[in-house]
C-alpha cells in the first residue's frame, strides 16, 4: 500500500468565479498535493479523462455549472476519484446535496486549509487501501494490445485501454469514459448486446465469444468477435469485454461468399460482357475493388477495348497507356499469357491520384485482359476471380461456336432447300422457253413458274420507255391486288426512278432491298408494298448485250431472303430469259412476213467504235456492208468492201481490232479492198441484230453514213430510232416502207433452207458466193475460202456440193406442199 505522506498526489482545483484562496493552494502544496487549476467543469472532467487525477476540490460557483453537477458528473465516469465541495460561502443546504450526490466531503469557507487537507488525505487513505485491485485491472487494460473495456451493470464504460479507443475511432480516453456501450453497438445488434449484458453483470454467466457490429464515431462499421466475463471492480459487480477486430477476416469471408453466389449466376450467362457486367456491378460495393476494367478482344478489329467498367476505372485507368501497341502492359499480359503485379498504380496504367495501392494485369487466355486496382494483400482473391471468368469465357466460346454450327447447318439446309426450289423454276423456265415462239409466252412462263412455288409473293416484267423513262408492266404473276396500278416506276432522275426497278435499268445490274420496312430509297412505294405483304424485292435487268428487253422484278413475304448466293442464282435466270428473248426477236426479224423497212442517215460526233474511228482518220475512206453470214458460237462472217484506203491499211486495222477474230483479202485494187471478217460482240452489226434489225445496206464515211434496215412488222420504229441515236448520234428518218416477204409453202423460203441446211453447210455456201466463188473469172478459190474458215480444200468441196444438191432438191422434188 502507497503511503500518502510521501508521494506527490496530482489534485485538480476548481476555481469559481473571482474564487482566489491562495493561502488553501500553499496549504496544499505545503501537504504534498501537485495543485493543477481548472476554470470549468469541462476542464475538469478532461484532466480526469487522462488518468493522473488523484482528487478534485471544487468551488460551487462555477461557470454555466455548479460543483454538485459536477460531483454528479465525476461520480457517472469515475467513480472511485475523490472529490470535496468547498463552495466560497456554503450552507448546510449545499452540504447535503453535494453529499447525497457522493461528494467525499464538505469543507466551508470559515474554516482552515488545515481541515481541507486532512479530509483529502482521508479519503485518498481509503481509496489507496483498495489500490492494489485497482492497479491490475488498470494494468491490464492499460498494456494489452487487444481491446478491453470494463462497463457497469448498466452498460456504462468505467474503463478502457487505448486498443478500445482506436477500435471506436476516439480521440481520447475521456470520450469514452462514462458513455454506455450501446453507443457503439450497431442498432441491429443491441438486443442481443442486452441481452448478454444480463447475463454478464446480473446472473454473473460468461458470454461469447459472440460476432457484432461495432459503429465508431466517424460512422465506419468494424467487424468484431467478443467474448465476456462478469467481475467485480472495488466491490461492485461489473463486466469485462475482450474484442477481436475481425473485419478483414469477415470481408473476405463475405467477398467469397458473393463471388459463389456470381459463379452461380455466371454459369448460366450467354454472353461474356454480360459477366463481366456482372462482376462490374459487384466490385466496388461487395467485393471490395474500387477500380476493375475488362478488355476483351474484338475479333473483327484486333483490338482490346474496355467492355465493362466500375466508375472508378473509369476515373482513373489511363487507357491510352494501358492500350498502347508497343508500351501498353495490358498488350504486353495478353500477349505473354503471365500476370503483372504494379506496385506503383501511377506507373503508366492509372492516374497518379488513385486511391489504391496496387494495380493487378490478369491475362484471361485468348478473350483479354482483367485490370483490377485495389490495395494489396488482394492477388489471391483475384487469381480466383480470373481463373472462373477465363473459364467461363472458354465456356460461352465453346457453346457459342456450337450454336454457331448447328444454326448454320440449319441455315445452310434451308438455303438448300430454297435453292433446290429456285433451280426448279429455272428447270421449269427454261423448258418453257424452248417451246415458246413469242417474247410474251416467255414473259408469262416467266413470272408464272416464279410464283407457282412458295418462295415469292408476286413477280412482274416491267419495259423501259425511253422516251418518257416509265416502267410500264408487260407480264405478271402472284398476289398482286392492284399493286402495279397503285404505283408509279421510273428510270429517270425523278423520285420514282431511284426504287430497285429505276436503278436497275440504268445500272444493267441486278438491285435488292432485303427490307422494304427500313431500306432507302423506297419511300415512293414502301406503304403500298407493306399493305400487300411484300417485305423485301429483287429487280433483274433483262439485258442480252447492251439490249435491255425489260426489267423482272420479285417480291417475296420474308426481308432478308436475296442473299448473295440466291441473287447469283437470279441473274443466272434473268440472262437465261434475256437470251431467249434476243434470240426470239432475232428471229422474227429474220423470218417475218410483214416487215418494215427504215432508211436512215446517221451523223456522229466522238464515236467510240472503232470502225468510225478509222474512216475519221483520213478524208474520203468509205465502208459499205456486202453481207452478214452467222457463224458458229455467237460471231458473224461479215464481207464488206472500203474505198479510199489502201488495202494494206485496211487489213492491219481489222487484224488489231479486238472484236475480229479472224480477216481475209478477198480482193484488191490500188485505193480499195473487199475483206471477209468473223467478229464477235461490240460490233455495229452485232448491235443492229440484237435489237431486231436485219441491216440490208450500210454505207459509212466520215460524220455519218446510210443505213437501211428490216424490222419487224409490229416492231416499235420510234423507240429502236432513240435506242440508234442514243448509241451512235444523230439519226434522220429518210424513208419508210411497210411491205410483205414473198410467201412460200409453209413457210418463208429462208426457214426452208434453214431446215434443209446443216449450220456449216449453209456458212460455206454463203461465204462462196459472197466471196466471188461463182463469179467469172472467181474472186476467190476454194483452196482460198477453206483456209479463211479453218477446213480443207476437200471438206469445202464435199459440204459446198452437198448444200448445192439440197438446194436443187428443193427447187425441183419437193412437190407436196402446194
């Protein structure tokens, strides 16, 4: 036991106001006490915070207070400090109160120091018989590094280490002296604190250790594990809390607990932004990782690009840095599949400022990057996050290139299918156009067979009319419902020129619009289509060399349907049907009975043919066309005569023009030439037959020339003249004369011998008298005329005297068709 005559004893003395009694501080001093002054009792109170208080003498008086509130005070927070009212002028009435409120004594102004001295050395006697208690509870509370807290039965704190005050957030001991306990109980928790606190300090039971939330004074929420014991404490009953701060150790728990819970949801995830999404949502709040950044890999670009970020990546992850080709880590982890751990964030991956101590580069195998920026202690964490992530991205790639498969195989069957179909109606087309004779059985068959299969909703051939630019409708088929009445088709610069049909003809290219809801240009048109169901269209020149015979167009009920592939298909289709139709106008202006007859006079300017270039090279070269012999595989054996050229020159031009196959002299004099030709496309005369002219003379010099022409009876004489001059200049109608061919038994003389005649018979026997064969004396020999085709002397013979003796049979044996 201390004895109190020699120790110095730290007193605390309350001065009320103009409170001066020197001569009790000297009496003080004089007994051993170290006097310290105290203006307030809040000043007081802090210094018995600190815990080197021995006593207090308080004078009643005291600014905003008196001494009894501040004996009641002392006495709610530390209950074993002694303390004497000595007020400046007392009574018996203040004597009382301040005893009823467990003042040590009371000591009035009328009498000495002495007295006041001797009360105080009393009552620290008392208490110091009683010290060596105190002493170990304060000495363990004071050194343990765990906290400690010693509370009354009421829960109020008589007691605590500085491990308490700093789990709490306080600033000093005094702030927690004499506060209860459910002050820092988190409001969920307080019945069960309650109800332990019963068990502790009333029924004297042990607690815990039991998990609870701590809320400090800042307003952060601390994690702990505490376990109580009853005790007493000088003789009142009282309760001991030892507490373990298990925060980090409960957030790791609760970090894990929530990541199980995205494993589960990330299993059933279909894409992997949609996971990351979810990890994103996640990590700020639940997983404690401010800062995370996916970069997955674009396989169209090659890039890596964020796909999902927490805002705080957002603020701070430099991606300039972090992406960069040749410096960027992120490019630098992906490419050599190992992590990056960066114990400075600001070193070229986030803002200096990030409030993080490491930044951690996860490779996620072939899909990316996972950048996460967070305080350290947190790899393994990570490691475990992207391990699930790669393998659930590998997941999603394996069932996406499934679903990938088994949707193409089933795309792939359909196309199938729908092809199959389509050949069927190019099957069924082209035996229709064997046996058609007219170009409008063709057309007919045409958007019949198209519309006769499910695959389209309506099919119609449109012709251009060059003059005014209209579409107007030849042939149709389908559900049409007054479509084609209700709509007006162009091929001008008007707003009804720029649909698939207008940019059809212009083009000579096929046009869809895969989505008549959505696809431009078909405003004009789109309401009155979508009202009859048509949901995508097809528009397909029907062209056979540069003449264009009209335009098919298609529409079908679904958007999407003309790909690429069945696009192909269709302009197979449409140069089939064109083809056929040349063919056929060809022919009927071969072997027409009613025929028109055009003389017209051209005039040119900057021809691009390369015949008019050649008459333009030098004053006085003419061309005159002598005959036109059809030869084998879409050429023509042309025999025509040039004055005012010498023949050398002439025969070095046709041999350079890429459209001659082949050229023979057929005769000479000194500034003309007759030549035999076989050319093919991009001929003036391949153009005159294609559009259903038969040329019977065709004079050229140069800026013009004389052309007469056969065409067909009901043939459109306007239009061909505008399709002359849009191709060649100028044109003037000189004459027209509408006549009949001489009539023979069943049919023209020119079909019969086409019937009679072998193609190759018939080539040699024109080409002969063409050639001046049967002349006298001959222009040409047979040895001559046999090498110009590419046959022997004998074989011209053999099929020159065959195609002879058909001939007279004809004239001669055939006598039963009158």
């Amino acid at each position: 036991m201390t004895n109190t005559t020699t120790r110095s004893r730290h007193l605390v003395f309350v001065d009320g106001p103009g409170d001066e009694r020197s001569s009790t501080r000297a009496a003080l001093s004089e007994a051993g006490f170290d006097v310290d002054s105290a203006d307030t009792a809040a000043a007081c109170l802090d210094a018995l915070a600190e815990g080197s208080v021995d006593a207090v003498v308080t004078a009643h008086e005291l600014p905003e207070s008196t001494g009894i509130e501040l004996i009641r005070s002392i006495r709610e927070r530390f209950a074993t400090i002694p303390v004497v009212l000595s007020p400046e002028g007392g009574s018996e009435r203040i004597a009382g109160k301040a005893l009823a409120e467990g003042a040590s004594g009371y000591v009035g102004s009328d009498q000495s120091p002495a007295v006041l001295v001797s009360r105080l050395e009393a009552c620290l006697a008392e208490r110091d018989s009683i010290d060596e208690e105190t002493g170990r509870y304060r000495n363990l509370i004071q050194t343990s590094p765990t906290p400690i807290n010693i509370f009354d039965e009421n829960g109020t704190t008589l007691w605590g280490n500085d491990a308490v005050v700093e789990l709490l957030g306080l600033s000093s001991r005094s702030e927690l002296i004499g506060r209860s306990i459910f002050d820092f109980i988190h409001p969920e928790d307080q019945a069960v604190a309650e109800s332990e606190l019963a068990e502790i300090v009333r029924e004297e039971i042990a607690t815990g250790p039991t998990y609870m939330r701590l809320v400090r004074d800042d307003g952060e929420i601390r994690r702990v594990r505490i376990a109580t014991a009853p005790g007493r404490f000088r003789g009142e009953r009282i309760g001991q809390a030892v507490a373990v701060d298990v925060t980090a150790l409960r957030t790791q728990e609760q970090r894990l607990e929530r990541l199980n819970e995205l494993l589960a949801e990330w299993i059933d995830g279909e894409t992997k932004a949609s996971i990351t999404e979810s990890l994103v949502g996640a990590a700020e709040a639940e997983l404690d990782l401010p800062i995370v950044t996916a970069l997955l890999l674009d396989d169209d670009t090659g890039e890596l690009r964020p796909v999902s970020q927490t805002d705080g990546a957002q603020t701070y992850v430099d991606e300039a840095a972090l992406l960069a080709r040749e410096e960027g880590l992120a490019w630098e982890v992906f490419l050599a599949g190992d992590p990056k751990v960066v114990d400075d964030p600001g070193d070229g991956i986030l803002e200096g400022s990030a409030p993080v101590e490491q930044a951690y580069l996860e490779p996620l195998g072939r899909h990316g990057v996972l950048v996460v920026g967070a305080d350290s202690g947190n790899r393994d964490f990570i490691e475990i996050i992207t391990e699930n992530l790669r393998a659930m991205f590998d997941r999603i790639e394996r069932e996406s290139l499934l679903s990938q498969r088994e949707t193409l195989l089933a795309e792939q069957n359909e196309r199938l299918g729908r092809l199959e179909r389509i050949n069927g109606v190019v099957r069924n087309v082209a035996e229709a156009v064997v046996g058609a004779s007219t170009r409008a059985e063709i057309e007919a068959a045409l958007c019949r067979e198209l519309v006769d299969t499910d695959l389209y909703m309506l099919a119609w051939v449109g012709e251009h009319e060059p003059s005014t630019g209209a579409v107007h409708p030849r042939a149709s088929a389908g559900d049409e419902r007054n479509y084609l009445d209700a709509v007006t088709i162009t091929a001008d610069d008007s707003a009804t020129g720029w649909g698939p049909a207008g940019r059809a003809v212009r083009t000579r290219e096929s046009q869809v619009v895969n989505d008549i809801l959505t696809d431009p240009p078909f405003e004009p048109w789109r309401e009155a289509a979508l009202e009859r169901g048509y949901r995508a269209g097809i528009s397909l020149p029907l062209a056979y060399r540069d003449s264009l015979y009209g335009v098919l167009n298609i529409y079908a009920t679904e958007s999407g349907v003309f790909d690429d592939l069945e696009r192909a298909v269709l302009e197979e289709l449409s140069d089939l049907v064109a083809h056929a139709i040349n063919a056929i106008e060809s022919k009927r202006a071969l072997v027409s009975d009613s025929v028109v007859e055009l003389e017209l006079e051209i005039e040119w300017e900057d021809s691009e043919y390369p015949l008019v270039e050649f008459l333009e090279a030098e004053s006085g070269r003419t061309f005159e066309l002598e005959a036109t012999i059809p030869a084998e595989e879409d050429t023509y054996r042309i025999i025509s005569t040039f004055e005012g050229v010498s023949p050398d020159a002439v025969e070095t031009f046709v041999e350079r023009t890429r459209t001659v196959h082949s050229v023979q002299l057929l005769g000479r004099r000194e500034n003309a030439c007759t030549v035999e030709c076989v050319v093919a496309d991009d001929n003036v005369v391949f153009w005159l037959i294609d559009h259903g002219a038969v040329p019977q003379t065709f004079t050229l010099s140069q800026g013009g020339g004389r052309l007469v022409v056969e065409l067909p009876g009901d043939a459109d004489v306007r239009q061909f003249i505008e399709m002359l001059a849009s191709e060649f200049g100028d044109v003037e109608l000189r004459g027209r004369r509408d006549h009949e061919r001489s009539v023979r038994p069943r049919q023209t003389f020119l079909t019969t011998v086409e019937d009679r005649l072998t193609d190759r018979q018939r080539e040699i026997l024109e080409t002969a008298y063409f050639s001046g064969y049967f002349e006298k004396p001959r222009r040409r020999t047979g040895g001559e005329i046999a090498e110009s085709i590419g046959i022997s002397q004998p074989t011209f013979s053999d099929h020159l005297r065959a195609s002879q003796r058909n001939l007279l049979e004809l004239l001669y044996e055939d006598r039963t068709v009158e």
